[in-house]
C-alpha cells in the first residue's frame, strides 16, 4: 500500500481516483499531479514502481498545499473571521450555516436540532385475543 503525504492510498483503485483520498486533492487536481509527474492515470496503485511514488511525492511537495497544512490554514482562516467579527465569523461563532442558507426550514444538522420524522402518529390497533 503506497504511503503518500503521510495518507494510506487504496491498493485496489486506479492511481488518478486513489489520489483524491488525500485532504485537499481532487479529480482535476489528482489528473494535473499524474501528467506532471509522468505516471499514466489508469493504473493502478499496487502497480507503482517505487521512482514513480517519488515522483509523485515530489509534485506534491513542490507545489501545492494538501493534508495538514491546508487544514491549519483553513482553521487559521475561520479563527481570523471569528477575531475580526466579521459576519461569517459570527455565522462561524453561532454555529449556524455560513454561506447563505435558508435556515428556517432546513440546516438543522448545523444548528443541533435534529428531529427524527415520524410515521402517521397513528398507533397501530392492538391486536386481538
């Protein structure tokens, strides 16, 4: 199983696909990396010799921001908005969807009140002796 940028990548998948189970790459990105590096994109993981691993790593570490340090800038991001008290940092404070949805009907995952959907309400006849 190739490790790459500290992520297990799936054996099983073709490399362009497992490439997207890294934070912060998906199918353009994981296409762009496989043609700079020289890897064909439908082969498969388990199939990877250990020059083309590295030549991948080496994209990776060159030019783009994925797992942790794109996840710390994202989380420096929200933290500045919550700082600043800007109106999405408010949303981010409240706990409340940030982007512009509608929040009277749905978002009640974001705002903890999920309610479970109910049949009829009508119980059921008890059954006879």
């Amino acid at each position: 199983m190739p490790r790459i940028a500290g992520v297990n990548i799936p054996e099983n998948k073709q490399i362009e696909t497992a490439l997207t189970y890294i934070y912060g790459i998906g199918r353009p990105l994981s296409s762009k990396i496989l043609k700079e590096s020289g890897v064909p994109s439908t082969k498969r993981a388990n199939d990877l010799t250990d020059k083309e691993v590295a030549a991948i790593r080496q994209v990776l570490e060159g030019k783009f921001k994925i797992e942790g340090d794109l996840r710390r800038e994202i989380m420096a991001n929200i933290k500045r908005m919550k700082e600043i008290r800007c109106w999405r940092g408010l949303r981010h404070i409240k706990g409340l969807p940030v982007r512009g949805q509608k929040t009277k009907k749905n978002s009640r995952t974001i705002r903890g009140n999920v309610k479970k959907t109910v049949g009829s309400g009508r119980k059921a006849a008890p059954a006879p002796k």
